[in-house]
C-alpha cells in the first residue's frame, strides 16, 4: 500500500512538474510609468491571459521603458526580442502611413469619432501589422490631445520659435506648419526636457500632463481636442503561432476585454486630469477663435496630405469614416 501510495505521490510531481514546464512567460515592455491607465490595463490584461489560459501562459508586464525604450518596442516585438508589446503606433507612420491614421489633426476629436475611425481603419491596420510579423491584439485611445506651452498663446503666430516635442510624424509636421521647431523626445524623457528647456511646448493629452508633472515647467494648456492617437498592444507572430489554440484564444479573448476597459478608463479620467492640471496651478482654456482657425487650417492640411500618402487604402479609410 505504501509502495502504491509513493508511486501515486510520485506520479502527482511528476506531472505539476510536466505542467510548469509547459507553461509559457511572456514579457511585455510598456512605455508609460506604471501608474498611467495604459500600464494598469496592461496588467489586467495580462492578469486575465492567466486565468483564461489556465496558468498555461503568464505576461509579466514592464512599464516605464524598463526593459525596452518606447522607440524600440515596435522592432523588439518584431524581431522576437520581446513576444508581445505596447506601442503608439503613430510613431511609426514613417513606415506605414496607416499607422497615423489616429494621428490627424482634427479628422476625429471625440472618442465616438475615434471609434468610428477605427471601425473604419481597423482591417487595413491589422494587416499592415501582419505584414511586419505582428498580431494585433487590442489598442486603448488617448484622451483628447492638447496643447502645453509656458506661455499665452492666442494664434499661431505666437507659437513660433518654440521648442515642440515631436514623437511622430505628425507632430513634426505640426511645428513645420506652425513654425516651432521640433525635438523628438519619448514620454520617460519629457520631465527632463521640459525642466532643462531641451523642450518648451508639446501636444499630449491631460494624462501624460499629469504624469510627467508638467506643471512645475510649464504654465498653459489649451484643450484643442486635436485628436485621440492609440496605443496598440500586437505580439509577435512566430510567438503567437508557437501558442496553444486555447492561449491564442486567451490573449485575443482578453484584448477585446482590455481595449473596451481602457477605452472606459480613458473617458472616466479625461475631466479629472484636466482639474488636476489646474488644481496645480496650470492656466486651462479652449483655445481662441484665432488659435482654432489656423489649427483647423493645418488640420485641413494634414488631411489631404495623409490622404495622398496613403494612395486608395487611405482615401477608402477617410470617406468611410465620413460616411457614418
């Protein structure tokens, strides 16, 4: 009996060995500090995947640029460096101008028109991201975007000569149309650069305003509601394929939960970060009638510029988007 009851015990570890050996560790860089509702959801996300998958594939979630830097995280997922990861994807428009679709100054300024944009832009984005060796597996909308300057400014002409931090393709072309030059700085490096004067200005929503403290650089923000750029959570194929169908499952099951739950937590948080810039001394206002027009003119711009890079795909994305 006792022999029967070693084996048995035996034959138990043998098998929670078997188990763990099977299990799957994935680690995920994040850009954003730990605290922001990106890395949070970020977390749930990866807490679901565990549960869902039954302990078969554990995400363990690196916030803050702690393992890759926000500008490497695309090419770090790619290449299989990292197998899942979380990047503003408009940051990479210079690949593919599909990924600044979200990007467009004032073609979508509320979250519903966010969504009806990316209803629209969705398949073709997917399969942008297929083609680098990526799978999609959900984005979350910034809230609104915003203009911070140290200064007043009531048109565009005021904004020329300012340092602006760029971080994509369309900020950049914000500073060239407005005269201000541009820095490329990442969100962990922000703090620094706005406290050393390597930048003066940036357009970002009140979430990173908050996050970064802005406050103890800067003086204005001007709630321009610009547009709602995503961060997109994809992993990489080879890792994804390498999966079980039930953890495939799991991760694309708990990305539709993460994007539905962050996109909540953008819209619930949207007015309490402004109050906070403003509780912390910040000068918050909608923009003048003069600033509204010379952005919608470089909005106008900007449009008919992504429009012509993209070639049909775009034009096709832009009038179904209108459409609705």
């Amino acid at each position: 009996m006792k022999k029967i009851q070693a084996l048995v015990a035996t034959t138990a570890i043998l098998a929670g060995g078997a188990t763990a050996a099977a299990a799957e560790s994935w680690d995920m860089p994040m850009a954003y500090p730990a605290t922001n509702y990106h890395s949070e959801n970020g977390t749930a996300f990866a807490e679901c995947v565990k549960e869902k998958s039954g302990g078969a594939l554990e995400i363990v979630v690196h916030a803050g640029g702690s393992l890759f830097g926000g500008n490497d995280i695309k090419r770090a997922v790619q290449t299989g460096q990292a197998p899942i990861g979380e990047r503003l994807l408009s940051a990479h428009a210079n690949e593919n101008p599909l990924f600044g679709i979200d990007s467009i100054p004032f073609l979508a300024t509320s979250f519903e028109q966010s969504d009806k944009l990316w209803a629209a832009a969705s398949d073709a984005v997917k399969a942008a991201l297929a083609e680098q060796n990526l799978v999609f597996v959900y984005s979350v909308p910034w809230p609104p975007q915003g203009f911070y300057f140290k200064k007043d400014v009531t048109s565009a002409e005021d904004m020329k000569g300012v340092k602006f931090r760029a971080y994509n393709a369309a900020t950049a072309r914000i500073a060239e149309l407005a005269g201000m030059v541009p820095v490329q700085i990442e969100a962990a490096e922000l703090s620094q650069a706005l406290a050393t004067g390597v930048a003066e200005s940036f357009i970002s929503s009140g979430s990173t305003g908050v996050d970064s403290k802005v406050w103890e650089s800067l003086t204005n923000f001007y709630d321009v509601q610009a547009w709602l750029p995503r961060n997109t959570v994809f992993a990489n194929k080879d890792a994804f394929d390498a999966l079980d169908a039930a953890a495939q499952a799991a991760v694309m099951d708990c990305g539709a939960e993460a994007g539905a739950r962050g996109e909540a937590r953008a819209q619930e948080l949207t007015a309490g970060y402004l109050k906070t810039l403003a509780d912390n001394g910040m000068k918050v206002e909608a923009p003048s009638d003069q600033l509204r027009s010379d952005l919608a003119a470089f909005g106008a711009t900007m449009v008919d510029e992504w429009v012509a890079s993209a070639g049909d795909t775009g034009k096709a994305i832009v009038e179904a988007y209108k459409a609705q």
